[in-house]
C-alpha cells in the first residue's frame, strides 16, 4: 500500500509535456519536459536566450505545476 501512496504523490508526466515553474530563478516560465526521474524531472523552458538555445534545468516535483 505504501509504493501507490507514493506513486499517487508524483504527477504522471511524458516527455514534451508542459509545466508552470513555482520556485526558483525560472518562476513563472513555462516548459516542456525532458524527462521524469524518481525525485525530479528535467525540463527545456520555452523561452530563448539570447544565442538561440533554450535554457535546461532541473526541478524537483514541488517545484513545478502541471499545465
């Protein structure tokens, strides 16, 4: 019973999805995932720096909502 009390507290969450940031320097931005891990996921905001690329980062579960 513990492991799907634990599963039910992480999103489920594809590849390409799109969250809202909630914590950090990128709060407020949204992004696309990257891939889910057990404590995180990584994420490719939707906004451009300056050279062209799209900022990486990683957020913990807490730190994102999903859109």
């Amino acid at each position: 019973m513990s492991d799907q009390s634990q599963e039910k507290e992480q999103p489920i969450l594809n590849s390409g999805d799109a969250v809202e940031i909630t914590a950090g320097d990128y709060k407020g931005k949204t992004a696309k995932v990257i891939s889910s891990y057990t404590n995180s996921i990584s994420v490719e905001l939707d906004e451009k720096e300056p050279d062209g690329s799209h900022p990486r980062t990683v957020l913990k579960h807490s730190e994102y909502n999903l859109i």
